[in-house]
C-alpha cells in the first residue's frame, strides 16, 4: 500500500497536535517523519512514528 507524502504530513501533524505539540513543532516533526519515509529511511519516518506516539504518551519523551 501506498501512503502519499501529503496524507503522511497531515495525518502524523494531526496527531502531533492531539498529543500536545504547537502547530509549528507538529508541522515541522511531520514533515521529519514524511521525510524520512519519501527518502526510503522507513525506520525513522512510517514505521517509526507509532512508537513516537507510544512514547509521547508515556512520557518518555516530549
């Protein structure tokens, strides 16, 4: 399956914002993981934001 870099930004920019993050940050964070996900670094863009998120939520990072 296929995810547009486009869908990418907004879907992980949205849920930056749900968990916190000033529009700003979220944007700039999403296009990282969008990114890194368009230049084939799957680990550090897609694959990586719901472990991101896991660790949002357990406060291990901010």
């Amino acid at each position: 399956m296929r995810v547009s870099y486009d869908t990418m930004l907004q879907i992980f920019k949205r849920v930056l914002m749900k968990k916190g993050f000033q529009e700003d940050r979220a944007e700039a964070a999403a296009a990282i993981f969008a990114q890194n996900s368009l230049a084939g670094v799957y680990s550090h863009g897609l694959n990586r934001f719901p472990k991101v998120v896991e660790y949002l939520e357990k406060g291990e990072i901010d």
